[in-house]
C-alpha cells in the first residue's frame, strides 16, 4: 500500500475513533501520525486539538513541515500565531502551495513581534539568518516590516528600487518601533530609499514625538495611493520638453506616454536635431494630425505597418523606390487603405506612381473606385490584340508610370502585329495560382470591357485559359466563347486544384465529359458519392425526359484515369471501384487493397456482372495474378467464392447474387461482421471504419441490442460501440460493464465464456490495484449502478484498498455535496467498527496497523484484530 492511501487510512482512523480515543492512539501510532501530520491529507479536528495540546516537538515540527495547500491554511496560521523560533524558519521557508503563502509569512513575524527579544530567532540558521541570506523579491516583500532592524534595512538595501513611498514608510515605521530613532536615520543612508521618504526621516530625527511624524507620513501616503487608485486620478499627459525626453527613452516593453496637445514644431524641431526612435515616430504618426515629416521618417525607419491611425502623405508613393521587391507589401497595404480612404486618388496612382509592375499588381482590384479609372486607363489599347500583346511584353521591365506604359505598348504596337502569344505554356496540374507578369496581365484583362474580353480571348494560351476558369469568374459569354474556341474539353483545365470550390465541381461534373471527370477524380476533392459515380460511368448533368426511352450508356472511363488509379494508393481513391462494373478496375482494387467486408466484396462483383455478364465475373474468380500483387493466394476468401460459384450455376444468378449482396450489407450482415472482428478494441475500431467505407455508413442499433440479448457482444465491441454519441443506453451500460471486465487483471479476456459482473468480480477476486489516489475501477462500477459502497465495504478485498476508496469517497462529498450511498457506508463501517473494537485503543491500533497487508474483507479485518487483542 502506497504511503498516500496510508495517510488517508490514518486520517480516517482517528475521525471514525472520535475524540475520545485520539490522546490514547497518538502515542501507539506515532509514526503514522507523523506520516499523517507531513502530509496533505486533511486532518479530523480534534486531532489537530491533541497535537497542540500536547506540546509534542516532534508533532508540531511535522505539522509545520507539511508540503499543504489551502486544506491545512487554518492549522498552518495557527502554527504561527505561536511565535515559536524554531517552527518559524520552517513556516517562512517551505514552498507551500496557494496564494496564502505570503500571508502566512506575514502571521509567523506578525507573531514574532510579540517577542523580539526571543535569541530564538537570532540562532543560527533561524529566521533571520535565512531573511538576512535571501534575495529575492518574493521572499523578503513579507518582511518589510519585521521586528528585527537588521532585516528592515536589508530588504530596503535588496528590493528597495522596487518599492513605493508608503512602503518604505512602512519599513521606517517597524525600524523605528524596534530599533530606535539611530535605526531609522541609517536607512535614510541607503541609496535606494525615495528622497520624500530621506524627508521624513530628518523630520523624525528632531521630533519630539517621532512615533506621531512617521505615522502621519505613513497615513498620508496611504491616502496618496488610494487618491491614485481612483479612475478620475489619471497622470497629466507629458508636455514640451517632458514628452521629449519620455520620448527619448521610449523603448519597446515600455507603456507609451499619453499624448494630449502636442507641439508639433518642438518635436519637428528635435528630430532634425536628433532622429527620434522608430518606437517614438510609431507612437507620433497614430495621430491623426502628425506632420507629414514624421510620418515619411517613420515610414522610412520601421519595418512595421503605419497605424490605422496616421496620415497618408501623397509622398509616401513617390519617395519610395517600388522597384525593390521588399516593398511590394507595403505597397499594396498603401494602397488598399489609401484608395479605400480616398486619400490616393486612383487616376493620380496610375499616372504617377512607378513602376507600373509593381503598382498594377498592388491595385485593391474589385475595389468600387479601382474600376472606373483602370477601365480608363486601358481604353487607348482597344480590342487589338498587338497592343495588349505589348504591353505584355514591355510589363516587366517598364520603369514608368502604368499610364506610361499603355501609351508606350500603343506606339509599340505595330511591332506586334501577326504574332501568337509570347512563350505559350501548357495547361498545369495541379494548377498553381498566377503570380508576377501573368498575374497582373490577367487582373488588367479582367477589368477590360466584354467586347475586349471577347476580342482578346482567341489569342489567350492554355495556362491563361486556365488561369482564368480556375480563380478568376469570367462571364457567361466568355465562358461559352472559350468552348466554343477549345472545345468542351477545355473546361478540364478548370479540374485542377485541390481548393475547387463544391458548386464549380458540381457545375463540371455536369457537362459529362471523360475528360474532365478524368481531371476531377485526379486534381480536385470530389466526394465519395461523386467518384463512385464517376467510376461507374454515371451522367451527372440534367436527366432525360421519362419518355420510356432506355438509360443512356455509361460514360466511358479514360486510360490516364486507370494509370492514376494504378499509380495510387489511396483507399479512398481506390474503394469506389466496387460500384465501376469495370474488370480492369476491378483487378487494380483486388491487387492493391483488402476488401474486408462481404458486402464490398460482393458488390464488386455484382456490378462486374450487371456491366460485363457472367464471363468477366468467373474470370476474376480463376485470376491467379492481379497487379503489384505478390502472393499467389486469391484475393477474395473461399466464402466468397463459393457464394459466388453457387450464383454463377443457378438460373438467375445476378439475382441470387443481389440478395446475398443485400443480406451482407444489411443489419444481419453487419452484426455478424461487427462480431467476428470484436476480440480486441484493436480489431473493433479499424472493423467499424472498414464496414463504414464498403457497407455504407450507420450502425443497426435495434438489431445490435436485440443481438446481444440473444447472445452477448465481445467485450471489446461493447466498449467500441457505447463511446458512440447515438448508441441506446442499453448497450452503453453494457458497454460500461464490459470495459470493467477487461480494465480486471482476473477476468479472462475471451469472446465467450463467463460474463461476470462487477459484484461477481468483487466476491471472487481481489481488487485491481489502484493507479491513482481513487480507484477508478470502484468508481466506474459504483457510477453504473452495478456496485454499491456498502458491496465494497462488505465484499471488497483488500480491506485496505476497500477502506481507501471509503474513505476517498467520504472526503469527496465534503466537496461535491451529500452523497447518501456513502453516507451510509461510513456509518456502517463506525458501527463494525465500535461493535468489534470498542473504546480499547489496542484493538484500533492493532486494526490499522493490519490493515496494509490484509487480504480480506474490511468485516474481517475488524473481527481479526479484536480475536487477536482478546
């Protein structure tokens, strides 16, 4: 038994004993009552009474040893109260948990103000050895009042820059009342003291009555800090020269100065003198009235963003060198913010700010007041394509302004006349976003009129074209122009990316192109739904008129479709194929994965049936290679191929095989799947996610429930199935029972056999042992209703274990409120326990100190001890 659970014994012992036995037990169990007093465990009261009553050394020197949090805060200040030195060092010093450790440090030199003169607490190492040695904040801010001079002055000459006026007013109040006026007048020597605290002193130092000055000093300070508290005493904002120099030392950590009516011609004036910080400019340019000046110094100094805040300066665009790709950024914050604000007009932007490169790939595009001017800005090119084909060409190393540019590329474009497209790229997969020169041509194509679009388009390449279907929405006729230009084919560049939106896949799916359904299955993140449908060939666009024509014919599957899936390992890619009807898909998945279930097994062959007749299907049956497959055992199990065989003899075989296929995937067919994979949780979880992928998702749980009355579940798929958010709560109890059963080391794990409960488990086998301070075996049967805490205090075995969880439970209702069960299991344990000890305290002692190595019941334990005294 560990030490914590003998702890929680002891501790039970003396409340169950009373008060009445206590004195007569302490000495027979001395060395458990020093384990109980150093530890955390909450202490009866009338113990606590006895170990301060008998003056014991050794007891109280436990007491105040104990690493405790806020449980023991009341034994702890008491502890204090008793001014004894050679329990304070132990009270100041130990690492005690909770916030009331500083308050206890104050009580024990509160205390020890009562006796100062005490050579106690000068012994060494005792409290003021270890105050005199310490160092930190955190130990020596308790004891800035001490009544011991040496260790006043020490805290000042340690921590003094650190503290407030009242405090080191404070600290010459306790110098003074200890120590003397001489005492106080040294500590106005110190370098750290504040020189209205050095003010006081020398006051002090001529008083008649120096007691009455320091304590109004100390009054008036108090009121000074409570006037400083309120929301109306707000610090005046710094001014003139005093905002200089707040400024100077602004640095990053620091809080910012308020800034109320500032002299802008001062701070001008400085920072030609000496360049503020950029810190300092940050803080100046958040004002809305900043100069112009400030704001480019900031802007040139800090990498970081201008406040929302700040002026925009027209110079900030033009004073920059944009062609820096660093700066392409900034620009295009400058921008957004500057046109959304009004503050750049955009004719101005286009016309002055350069390169164009740089600002035609910053411009806010899509912003209300960007369209108007971009449009103007390209009207002078027309529907030519020369003229935007030079402008293409000239982009990249232009250096003048964007309006420069197309007056440049129209002067220009005879040059370009009868020419293709320079350096046409293929169609990507997966495409990639368009960036640097393309980017922006496509933003400015964009922005063209309709007539111009239409114009332009015959001359697009095909990573244009795709760049456009892809990430930009170009207009219906657009759209229907590049069919009309490429073919129907064309939207397949459109089935590229991985980030395609579900309307424009759907969109896709429906104009029933191989093609693109080939691109889609490969580029873009379909469904589940949506590749089975296209691997079975399905038309996803509008369904015919039911005129009582016949179905159309599937759609075919393309061969760059089969080599992915050939290259591929992904289940999820690969699963679909069972709904395909296609054999060489059909190959592909048997040589590539395991179909676990039966119903996916069936229903691969059933569609290879439906589409390709009887013939395909036993060829699959007799293939003794199947691709990237190394064993030359089939695929399928030997169940299957005999359902198989007996469908492929009988008259309508597709029929006889569709009902199998039906019972395998129906409620039946699952349970007895579920229940041939339920040995181990190991088994269970991957079998749950299996049937999911081949049967289709949801769990029978009226045939589950129904089954297990039949015949009980594997524990382990009871486990599994009650963690389920809709499992029934018939099967989730169930489910926390079965865990019970294997959290037991006793009970042998198998599939059939014994289903013991936890009572039965109780009665014929010792308790699993506890890894916490609770048993959660215990816990979780009492919670499920299947133990009570009377079947643990009568059955339960260990007696040790059992009385641990007793009295666990009984300290957890002092917190968690009235717990009847337990209520009644601990008057039942008082009542053994005084009908078989009585008030002999051997008999108790005798109990308690059996009590860790009993193997019986706690009933047991107590008849053992009072045969044994008797």
């Amino acid at each position: 038994m560990v030490t914590y659970e003998r702890d929680t014994l002891v501790s039970a012992a003396f409340q169950v004993a009373g008060p009445s036995l206590s004195s007569a037990l302490m000495p027979r169990l001395r060395q458990e009552t020093l384990s109980l007093l150093r530890s955390r465990e909450r202490l009866p009261a009338h113990l606590v009474g006895e170990v301060f009553a008998s003056g014991d050394r050794e007891l109280l020197e436990a007491l105040a040893g104990a690493r405790a949090g806020a449980e023991r805060q009341a034994e702890m200040l008491r502890l204090a109260e008793l001014a004894d030195p050679g329990l304070a060092r132990t009270l100041y010093t130990e690492p005690l948990s909770g916030t009331w450790r500083q308050h206890l440090r104050r009580t024990v030199l509160s205390a020890a103000a009562a006796h100062p003169a005490d050579p106690g607490w000068r012994a060494p190492g005792g409290l003021v050895d270890f105050l005199l040695s310490a160092t930190a904040s955190y130990d020596l801010l308790p004891a800035l009042e001490a009544p011991f001079p040496e260790v006043v002055r020490h805290v000042l000459e340690k921590i003094g820059t650190s503290l407030d006026v009242s405090q080191q007013l404070r600290a010459c109040r306790a110098a003074l009342t200890h120590g003397g006026v001489a005492e106080v007048a040294a500590l106005a020597e110190l370098p750290a003291v504040h020189p209205a605290v050095v003010e006081v002193v020398r006051r002090v130092e001529v008083a008649q009555d120096p007691a009455a000055v320091l304590e109004a000093a100390v009054e008036a300070a108090s009121v000074g800090e409570e006037a400083a508290a309120e929301p109306e005493a707000v610090e005046a904002a710094p001014a003139g020269d005093e905002l200089v120099r707040r400024l100077r030392e602004l640095t990053y950590g620091m809080a910012n100065p308020s800034l109320d009516a500032v002299d802008w011609e001062l701070l001008l004036a400085e920072e030609k003198r000496e360049p503020f910080s950029g810190r300092a400019l940050l803080l100046l340019a958040s004002r809305p009235d900043c100069p112009d000046e400030l704001v480019l110094a900031m802007y040139r100094r800090s990498s970081d963003p201008l406040p929302a805040t700040s002026p925009l300066p027209w110079r900030l665009l033009t004073e920059t060198d944009w062609k820096d790709g660093y700066h392409h950024d900034r620009l295009a914050r400058l921008l957004r913010r500057g046109i959304r604000e009004g503050a750049f007009p955009v004719d101005r932007v286009l016309a002055e700010v350069r390169p164009a490169s740089r600002v035609l790939a910053s411009l806010p595009y899509g912003t209300e007041p960007l369209g108007p001017a971009v449009a103007a800005l390209l009207e002078p090119l027309g529907g030519g394509f020369a003229a935007w084909r030079a402008l293409y060409s000239l982009l990249p190393r232009f250096t003048g302004s964007s309006t420069e540019l197309v007056a440049a590329a129209v002067e220009q474009q005879a040059k370009h006349r009868g020419k293709t497209w320079p350096r046409p790229l293929k169609a990507e997969y997966p495409v990639k976003r368009p960036d640097g020169l393309r980017g922006v041509f496509l933003q400015l194509f964009l922005q063209a009129t309709e007539e111009v679009q239409t114009a332009l388009a015959p001359h697009l390449d095909r990573r244009g074209v795709q760049h456009l279907l892809v990430f930009h929405q170009p207009s219906s006729a657009l759209r229907d122009q590049l069919v009309n230009l490429h073919g129907t084919s064309v939207l397949a560049c459109a089935a590229s990316d991985w980030e395609l939106p579900a309307d424009k896949i759907e969109e896709l799916l429906a104009h029933d192109e191989p093609e693109i359904n080939t691109n889609l299955y490969v580029y873009t993140a379909l469904t589940d739904e949506q590749r089975r449908g296209v691997l079975a060939g399905r038309r996803f666009g509008a369904a015919p008129e039911a005129d009582g024509t016949p179905d159309a014919e599937p759609l075919p599957i393309t061969d760059e479709l089969i080599e992915h899936i050939r290259l591929s390992g992904r289940r999820h890619w690969l699963l679909p194929i069972c709904d395909s009807g296609d054999p060489r898909l059909a190959r592909l998945l048997l040589g590539k994965i395991k179909l676990h279930t039966l119903a996916g097994q069936l229903r691969l062959l059933v569609r290879v049936w439906e589409r390709h007749g009887a013939e395909e299907v036993r060829g699959l049956l007799e293939e003794t290679e199947f691709p990237e497959r190394r064993s030359r055992k089939h695929p399928l199990p030997k169940a299957t191929h005999e359902i198989v065989r007996s469908a492929l003899e009988a008259a309508d075989g597709p029929a006889v095989l569709r009902a199998e296929l039906d019972r395998s995937r129906g409620p039946a067919g699952r349970v007895a799947f579920l229940r041939a994979q339920g040995a181990t949780r190991d088994l269970v979880t991957p079998a749950l996610e299996r049937l999911a992928e081949e049967a289709g998702p949801g769990l029978p749980w009226a045939e589950l429930a129904r089954e297990h009355e039949r015949d009980p579940l594997p524990d382990a798929l009871l486990v599994v199935l009650a963690e389920a958010d809709d499992c029934p709560e018939g099967l989730r109890t169930a489910g926390g029972v079965a865990a019970l059963r294997l959290e037991h080391h006793a009970h042998p794990h198998k599939s059939t056999g014994p289903r013991p409960d936890p009572l039965d488990l109780v009665r014929h086998h010792p308790l699993p042992p506890p890894p916490h301070r609770r048993n959660d075996w215990l816990d979780k049967a009492v919670g499920l209703g299947t133990l009570t805490p009377l079947d643990v205090l009568y059955e339960a075995r260990p007696a040790g274990d059992a009385a641990a969880y007793l009295a666990y439970r009984h300290n957890r209702a002092r917190q968690d409120g009235p717990d009847p069960a337990g209520l009644a299991a601990s008057r039942k344990v008082l009542e053994l326990a005084t009908t078989h000890l009585g008030e002999d305290p051997e008999a108790w002692a005798l109990a308690l100190r059996l009590l860790p190595d009993f193997t019986g019941t706690f009933p047991e334990l107590l008849s053992t001890a009072a045969a044994i005294v008797s």
